[in-house]
C-alpha cells in the first residue's frame, strides 16, 4: 500500500496493519482551507509534521476546526518535491514509546504545500493567503538561524543587505519573505495576525519581531514602503513567545524497514542537497512540552488541551518553561552527553547513558542546574527533570546522535551553561567555585575542539560557525603535553559571548584548565578524568 489520497480513505487496511488513518473528511477540509485559510506555516521539516501538524490534525478529529495548515518552505525547496507533492501531502508519524512500542499515525492537516520562492508560481498563492482577512496564525520552525540577519560581529549578511536595497519584490532570505508576506496583509488592510515562532530558542518572539523590523526599517528608508508599515508591525502584528520540547531525530532506517515490513511502498529516506535528511515518515520520541504566549489579535484554534502538554499562558510563564527546559532540565544534559559521547565514541545517546560514568555526569549538571531554576508553576521541574534522566534520554529506541547533538555548540553554551553559572555568581547563597559538574562539561568541550578522540584518533567535528575561531586557540595544544596548554584557553574561557561571565573572574577558569590539561595527557586520559571526579562525592 502507498500513502496517498487515494489510499487514506481506506481506514480499515491501515488499522489493519497498526496505522491510524485521520478520521476526518479531507476533501471538506481541503476545500475550506482554500476557501478562508486560518494557518500558515513557515518551514517543512519534522517537527512540523509530527508535532505541529498533529496539534491541529487532534482538533480536526474532534470536530473543533474544519481548515487545515499551509505550509511554505523558505529554505530546501527539495523537501516540497521529495515528501510533500508524491505523497499528496501526507506523512507518517511515528511516535517512539519507552517500552519500545510504535504508535503509528497518518498525518493528513497539511493541506498545501508551497515553494517560498518569489520566482515560483507558489509565491502568488502565499501572497493570496496572506491577504486573506480569515488568517490567523503564521508559524514557524526554520532553526534559530533562519531568523539571524547578522553573523557574529554584527554585520549583515551579503543576502540581507540585497533584500534591504531590493524590497518586497523579490526577496532571498527568510526574514525577507516573511517581511514581505506580511507587507501584503498590511496593504490588504492592516489585517492583523500572529507571527508564531515554534523554534527552540529563548524569546523567540522578540527575535522574529527584531529581524523582520530591521529589514522593514531599511524597506521605509529607501522608499520601498510606506512608514504606516512599521506602525502595522507594531500594532497589528503579534509575536507570541513560545517553548517546545519534542525529540524528533532524523529518519530512522530501523523505522524505514519497520513502515517496509507491514507493507507500505516508497519510504524512501532522502538527503536533499542542502542535506536536509527527510522521508514521507518522521520518527519522534513520546514526550513533548509546547507552551505558548496567548497572544493571537486575529484569533485562534482552541489550542489548549489539544495535545499532550500543550498550554497557552502569559509571556513571563512561557520565559520560565523555556529557562528551565534550556538552562536545566534538558539542553545542557544534552550538550554535556554530546560532547563527551563524542570523545568516547558512542554512536547514540541511548548507550550514552547505560554508561554510569555518563549517566552520573547529567545527573551532576541537572542537580547544579535545578538549585537556581525558576518554577513555571505549569511544568514541575524536578518531575521534568527525572523523565528527561529517566525515561526520554535513555530510550534505546530513538535513534538520537551524540554528533547530531554537537552541531553549533558554541551557539548553545551561553544559555545552556552561562545563565547557571551567571546565577551562582549573583547569589549571596551559592558559589560559582562550588561548581564540579559544569566546569567538567566546559573542559570537556574544549578538549572536544583538538579533534582528537579519547583514544587518541582523529574525529570529525560537528558543524559550528565559530569553529574555525576556536580551533585557532587549541591548535597550538600538543595533544600528551599539558604545558603546550599555557595560555591558549584563555581567549575562550574569559569569554562572556560564550559563557555570559568571564569564567576566570568568577573562579572557574583556573579549574577548567586544570580539568583539560588532565583530559589531553594521553589516550584514556578522558575517562580517568570523569572517574577521577565523579568518583570523588565529597568535594
């Protein structure tokens, strides 16, 4: 059986082989969604379609909405042609149990899917969306750098600067595009909406609002729209704040041949040539968390109670599930088990933490971290905590990389590690000094930057884009010669763009070289140093 439109209204062979068919009428919702369409959404990757899509596919099913979700991909126009237009803009999600059961699903809310190329005839039909008074909601999970119009010294991007010259016309970048979809609900007649941002950063709002104003100022300076557009932007346009949590790896070839097994045709796994890794299914762990500012001038979905964890609140709720999600509870046990997974060798996060040295090391960061977190009053943070180290890290059937994980570390270490050590040093009641597991990440990290493995081989590094920086400070350490260290960490340790503090002034720099000098003596020389002081509880 191949996923179609044609095959999804065969409800009962899907359940017969463990699949759940969407249990509303497509082609109604099809024609409504042309007709007054209510949400957009930027970018068409798997978290879209396994979470963000099935939110709306619940409300569907339960009769509280009859239009689907349109997508617009800004980025890798390959993913419009390899798992939307042959699949008819269907997916399967796969949702990854504890117990290693598979829940199954037909995802069947998306109900078009277009190229946000302004040189494609799609484009015309995201203006027509977009100057339909009926929208509501336009959301986005593009990654944190679809949003960036700078690179780190402040500097605009060469594509940026044409976009800012050129107008709405033809934009390149993503912030461009949305600026210039956004110009045409205005000249429609100021009608409002809410620019959701669903990526995983923190204020995501207030960095979507900054990018597209930026571009828009530029737009009015050089007589290429109308002043009353920035007003439009600030009266009429909302940017909602929001936290999601959901793991959701790239496609599994264990899932491909498990899809393959019960007799569905084409689950191909692609790499387009932007190395986006995508198939018609997406594979994704249980847990999920997705808190959102209620801020919506156009209205909105009864979104509360549509999924599992989701909840809609207040701004100053929604900062606090996000700092402690990514200062505590989540991320910074990620990048420790990436860093240090990396060194060792491991290929999955998963045996990562059958390894009790590891499983001790998260555990010391999450109870450093939990000692100055901020309670959301919605997400206990201990309970979050313990499911993180208990039942969504160690799951042995996500398919989740240590490497994967690693990709922009420099970019994840000021909030994941900074903010806590920053809040150690600003409490008269705790001391950055104190401090055992973090630093241990910190040194970890550095050490992970010679490129050399804990068995004294080469590896490759992820993707980082102060990698090359970075590595011109270590590249003078000889790796088994501890005082070819000197003062080549210094640059990196006393930097507040990556730690929020000068690690130095608050005394934690002496105590990271220290830490790295020992991990570079030689092969092994990693894990006699997590031995040596995860072993010693009495510091």
């Amino acid at each position: 059986m191949r996923l179609s439109r044609e095959t999804v209204n065969e409800r009962q062979a899907w359940e017969r082989i463990g699949v759940r068919p969407p249990y509303f009428d497509l082609d109604s919702v099809e024609r409504n969604t042309k007709e007054r369409p209510k949400w957009v959404h930027f970018g068409g990757g798997n978290i879209f379609r396994g979470f963000v899509a099935a939110v709306l596919q619940n409300l569907l099913e339960e009769g509280k909405e009859d239009t689907g979700i349109n997508v617009i991909e800004l980025f890798d126009y390959e993913v419009i042609d390899r798992v939307y237009t042959p699949y008819d803009n269907l997916s399967i999600a796969v949702t990854i149990k504890p117990d290693g059961n598979f829940e199954k699903r037909i995802i069947a809310s998306v109900m078009e899917a277009l190229k946000g190329d302004p040189t494609h005839p799609d484009w015309e039909r995201a203006k027509e969306i977009f100057r339909s008074s009926s929208l509501q909601i336009a959301s986005l999970t593009i990654t944190e750098k679809g949003y960036n119009i700078e690179d780190q010294a402040g500097n605009l991007f060469p594509q940026v600067i044409e976009d800012m010259k050129n107008g709405p016309a033809s934009p390149q970048t993503s912030m461009g595009k949305v600026a210039a979809l956004l110009y045409e609900r205005f000249k429609a007649g100021r009608l409002p909406i809410a620019l959701l941002s669903l990526d995983n950063f923190s204020r995501n709002g207030d960095k979507l609002y900054s990018s597209v104003r930026k571009i828009s100022e530029e737009w009015v300076k050089n007589n290429l729209v109308e002043r009353e557009f920035l007003d439009y932007l600030e009266k009429d346009v909302a940017f909602p704040w929001s936290m999601i949590d959901k793991i959701v790896p790239g496609p599994s070839e264990f899932i491909k041949k498990h899809l393959e097994e019960l007799g569905i045709e084409g689950m191909e796994i692609f790499v387009t040539s932007k190395k986006t890794h995508i198939a018609p299914f997406v594979n994704m762990e249980w847990a999920q968390y997705l808190v959102i500012e209620d801020s919506f001038p156009n209205g909105r979905p009864e979104l509360e109670g549509a999924d599992r964890n989701v909840f809609l609140t207040d701004r100053e709720t929604v900062e606090k599930a996000e700092r402690m999600k990514v200062t505590t509870c989540l991320n910074p046990l990620h990048t420790a088990l990436a860093v240090f997974g990396c060194l060792l060798g491991y290929k999955k996060i998963a045996d990562e933490m059958k390894d009790p040295l590891l499983r001790k090391l998260v555990e010391g960061v999450g109870e450093e971290g939990i000692k100055v977190v901020v309670d959301p009053g919605i997400i206990n943070p201990r309970d979050f905590l313990n499911e993180v180290i208990n039942i969504r890290l160690p799951n042995p059937y996500l398919p989740d990389t240590p490497q994967r994980i690693a990709t922009d570390t420099s970019q994840k270490m000021p909030i994941r590690f900074g903010e806590t050590i920053k809040a150690y040093h600003e409490r008269p009641d705790l001391d950055p000094r104190s401090l055992k597991y973090i630093p241990l990440v910190i040194a970890g990290w550095c050490r992970y930057l010679i490129g050399i493995d804990d068995e004294g081989k080469e590896m490759q590094l992820s993707p980082d884009p102060l990698l090359e920086n970075l590595r011109s400070y270590v590249s003078k350490v000889k790796f088994g010669d501890p005082d070819s260290v000197d003062d080549h960490l210094k640059p990196i340790l006393s930097s507040q763009q990556l730690f929020r503090v000068n690690l130095y002034e608050v005394g934690l720099g002496e105590k990271v070289e220290g830490l790295f000098k020992k991990m570079i003596t030689g092969p092994g020389a990693v894990r006699k140093t997590l031995e040596e002081v995860i072993g010693r509880e009495d510091e």
